[in-house]
C-alpha cells in the first residue's frame, strides 16, 4: 500500500483519509430503504387495552381515526417492537428519560408511525457504565420521528431483577 500511495512517511494518515472519502462516496446515496415498513398489523381496540393506554392514543390518534396496532415497524432501517427501549429526553439536569415501547401504532390519516411508551426514569449506575430503569406506570403516545434519539435499545435483568440499559451510542446534549 505504502509503495501504491507513494507515501512513506505516515501510511496511517493516508489510509484514514482514503477511508473517509469511501464513507463518504457511500453515504451520498441512500443508505437505507425509503418508506415505512409495518410487521403484522391488527384494528386497536379500546376495549382490548387499559384505560391509561387507550387515553394516551386517543389523545394523539381520534377515535374516528383508523388506528393499527403492529408487531413491528422498520423506519429508516431501524426496527421497533415491543419491549424496546427508546430515549424520550434528556435534561441537562435530571437522568435521561426513557421509555418502553409498548404498542406501535400506524394511522389510516397520518403516515408516520408512533408508539406507545411507559416513562422510565434513569440512575447512572458508574461502576457499570448501565443506566437502571425505574417504571413510572406512565403511558405517553409519540410519533417516531418525535423521540429524541432514533436508536431503540434492549434492556437487560440485573441489580435484583431491576432492569439495565447500555448505551451504545452517544447523546447530543442540546
């Protein structure tokens, strides 16, 4: 590579930037598939679901509406379904705020797709590096272009049976 490059000096250098401009030649097209992709989808129900559940929808999605509930939803590559965790906010003073998705909804009218979260509030645990989940029983509806970051996570049983979330990733603080 060095002799091909012609640089003998600092290879390292050359190849990074050779990368950076193939990252950037792949990522001027579309890197994911255009359009909303819904799993399984079944007519939402009042009567199916909780009281809590039913108000936090029909606050966002009238009742007129046709409202679905799917298995699954792929958005822009990502995929959400239940049990997965998404970062509602992030306050500069308080834990991040998370929430358990719930149900996924699709709208006859509306073309985005939105979920059903449980709030949970968050404790840094630092010697893990983890963020412990506390349940609020609080159900809010949100569209998925809404929440404040796009990236759904799994949590996982520690600290005696709380649940855990490891970020992958970093948080824009605004």
């Amino acid at each position: 590579m060095a002799r091909r490059a012609q640089n003998f000096k600092n290879i390292t250098s050359t190849l990074t930037e050779r990368h950076q401009y193939l990252q950037a030649y792949y990522s001027a097209g579309n890197l994911y598939q255009l359009g909303i992709f819904y799993g399984e989808l079944v007519r939402f129900s009042d009567i199916l679901y909780s009281d809590n559940i039913v108000k936090c929808v029909r606050l966002v999605i009238p009742a007129t509406d046709d409202c679905y509930v799917a298995t699954d939803v792929m958005c822009k590559n990502v995929t959400y379904k239940a049990d997965m965790h998404v970062i509602i906010d992030h306050p500069k003073d308080r834990g991040i705020m998370f929430g358990k998705i719930v149900l996924v909804l699709s709208s006859v009218s509306q073309a985005e797709p939105y979920v059903v979260v449980e709030k949970e509030t968050s404790e840094y645990e630092r010697s893990y590096g983890v963020y412990r989940l506390n349940p609020t029983n609080e159900f809010i509806c949100i569209r998925i272009d809404s929440l404040a970051d796009y990236y759904p996570l799994q949590s996982y049983a520690m600290f005696a049976g709380n649940r855990v979330v490891v970020l992958k990733h970093a948080i824009a603080t605004l």
